[in-house]
C-alpha cells in the first residue's frame, strides 16, 4: 500500500497520542459553589441557546422542505427536483450541528436515557443502504405513512432522501442478482415512472422528518417534558439523579467529533484508517449532494456552539466556563483554540469529493489538526471535569 508523505506524519500523531501523554496531568476538579453554580447554567443555557433552537431550525427547514418535496410529487420535473434539493440541503446542514448531542429522545433508547431513536429515524448513517431504497421504491411500500415509519433505518431519513433527491443515471444500487433486477422488476418501469416514485417516496420521508424533527422541538421547548429532566438534574429529575450524571451525558455525545466526525468523516476518505488504498472517496459521506465538507463543518460548529454555550455570536455559560471555575484555564484556551483551527482548516478545503485528489495533503494536515481536538477531549477535559470516559472511546489508540 503506497502511503501519502504526510502519512508517517500523522502515524506517529497517533502513537503519539496513544501514550495518553498530554505533560503534566491537570489539576483535579474544584467542586466549589461556583462550580456547582456554572454547571447548573451550563444545563440551562446548552439547552435553552443550544439544543431547543437548534431543533426548531431542523424543524423549520423540514417543514420548508415538506413543501418542496409535495411540488416535486406533484408535478415531477428539472425544476421541482433542484428545489428540493435545495431544501434538502438546509435541513442536512441544521441537522448536522445537532448529531454532537444525541441526548434525550434523539438518542439509542435502552442505551440513552430517556432515548427513543429519533437521529436514528432523521439520518441513519453510516447505516445506509440505497440498494433497500431501490427496492422500496420499486415496490411502493412508502405509500402507508405510519407503515413506513415503521421500516429499518435504513430507507429512512436524510440519507435515504439523498438517494432519492441525486440518482445516479437510470440504475439502481443493487447487485444483478437482487430481486429487482434478477426478476426485471426495476426495467419493467419506465423512467418517467421511476422519476414520479422517487419523488412520491421523498415527498413520505420529508413528511416523516418534519413530524420527527416536531417531537424533538417540543421535547426540547421552554416547559416540555426533556428539556425539564435535563435542567432539573440533581433536583428531581429521574434520568439524571446529579448535575454531574447530566453532564457526563453531554460529554459523551460529544464524542461524535471523535469517532464519526474525524475518524469516518475525514480519516477514512483520506485513506489514513480503515482504507486499503490511497484513498477511499467511497467513504464520503454524502457523495451525490456533495455535501461531505459541510455537513463536517456543520458538526464541529454544532460542538462548538455546546462548548461555548450558544453560538460563538451570543453565547451563554459552557464548558469553557466550567473548566475555567475550576482552575483549568489552560485546557478551556487549548480547546477553544484547536476548535478554530480545525474549522478554519477545514472549510479552506474545497468540497472533499474533489479535495481527495486535488488537495490531499491539506487533508491530512486538517486531520492532524482536528485531532488536537479530540486529543484534549478525551485527556485534559474528561480529566479537569471529572467526567467519564464514554466506552466507545476506552482502549482507543488515536
């Protein structure tokens, strides 16, 4: 396997980082009342300037999109089409910010508290199958709202809207031997009838995303039922018994950033982990809209926004207060600092589809970068924090 220049770099980055070995190991937690009061607002203010608005955004865009799609079903054509897809692209890129805090009803249920597989239903990726959305499609099985709703992830959400909104020419995804091709059930439509299924079927999934998208709004909302056992951690809320349990809960989402957004984002594609070649552009996370740069700004913005409290313009209390009232100023300047260069790293790129061979070793330096991150996340902030290390992350070697 021929390797990049910049590969041996980054190689020993990671060996680097696996000693775990950040310098001198931070000072324990302060539990002073400050503290304690910062996390108390902390609660507040994530869920308040963070979580709920960024729902009512995802809400807004899907219910723009809802509208959209119902044109491109009705009246199938160049033109409705392009109009979806630029709806699509509204909710995707809000719908981004919110995968860092799969928390509450967005979350696994029986593995989140409180969780009922919402993101699951909204974007399933990376457990995406367009070859299952061909067979949906060939057999009408999105006429019955509440019947789909009910199928697999997979030929739900964003992604199997994506496939959808940008096929690709007059096939299929589907191996030769697959039931719809073996016994010519996807030849036997026209391709004007393949044109008004795909937007029939987009039309349900976009009515499914903005009731889902509905639920998470109101879950979330001033009063609703949530947003209150979050807030109300340590004082009565039965998910979250402490302040710290709550906390411990936001941290954990927040290792998106690690294992989805770094690593199968970004290292991935550039063929630095889990890739036999150069490159595995394969890999991409939204090849057909083209979108895999931005929706990977749009999850480091969505950190971002939780670590300062609210968006960078008008931000409330967030982790960086934390960590400052119990001493750890050096760890909140480090990760605010690594969190612009990573964005700035990555949107100087131009989309990833094209940056995979033109720009390369811009990349992997943006991966070094990004990895600085995610390095003083799992060391110094889960550390100073006191907080734990969520078991997806335990035994990493990056």
């Amino acid at each position: 396997m021929r390797r990049h220049p910049l590969a041996a770099l980054i190689v020993a980055s990671l060996l680097a980082a696996c000693s775990g070995d950040s310098g001198q190991a931070p000072a324990p937690p302060q539990d002073t009342a400050p503290a304690q009061d910062t996390r108390a607002q902390l609660l507040e203010d994530v869920a308040a300037r963070v979580i709920h608005p960024t729902y009512a955004r995802v809400t807004d865009a899907a219910a723009a999109l809802e509208t959209a799609a119902q044109a491109w079903a009705e009246a199938p054509s160049p033109t409705t089409q392009a109009a979806a897809q630029a709806a699509f692209k509204d909710v995707a890129l809000t719908w981004q910010e919110a995968e860092v805090f799969q928390i509450g009803p967005a979350g696994v249920q029986g593995t989140v508290a409180g969780g009922q597989g919402l993101r699951d239903a909204i974007y399933s990726w990376p457990l995406t199958n367009p070859c299952r959305v061909d067979q949906v499609l060939v057999d009408g099985d999105y006429a019955d709202l509440d019947a789909l709703a009910q199928e697999q992830i997979n030929v739900l959400g964003l992604d199997a809207l994506e496939h959808l909104l940008y096929p690709d020419g007059d096939g299929n995804a589907c191996p030769p031997n697959s039931r719809i091709n073996r016994d010519g059930l996807w030849g036997a439509l026209s391709s004007a009838e393949r044109d008004q299924r795909r937007a029939a079927y987009g039309y349900a999934l976009a009515q499914l995303l903005r009731r889902d998208a509905q639920t998470l709004r109101d879950a979330w909302a001033e009063g609703g039922a949530w947003r209150q056992e979050f807030t109300r951690a340590g004082d009565g809320s039965a998910a979250y018994p402490t302040r710290q349990a709550a906390l411990n809960a936001l941290s954990d989402a927040l290792f998106y950033i690690e294992k989805e957004a770094r690593d199968m984002k970004l290292a991935q594609p550039a063929g630095l982990m889990g890739c036999d070649t150069d490159t595995c552009p394969e890999a991409l996370e939204a090849p057909r809209s083209r979108l895999s740069r931005d929706l990977l700004l749009a999850n480091l913005r969505g950190f971002q926004a939780v670590f300062l409290g609210g968006p960078p313009e008008d931000h409330g209390v967030g982790f960086d207060d934390l960590l400052r009232a119990v001493g750890a100023d050096d760890v909140a300047a480090d990760m605010e600092d690594a969190l612009t260069r990573s964005i700035a790293a990555i949107a100087a790129l131009p989309p990833l589809e094209d940056a995979l061979t033109s720009e390369l070793e811009r990349v992997r330096a943006a991966f070094l970068i990004l990895q600085e991150l995610t390095t003083l996340l799992k060391t110094d902030f889960i550390t100073v924090l006191d907080l734990e290390l969520p078991q997806r992350a335990e035994g990493d070697n990056d």
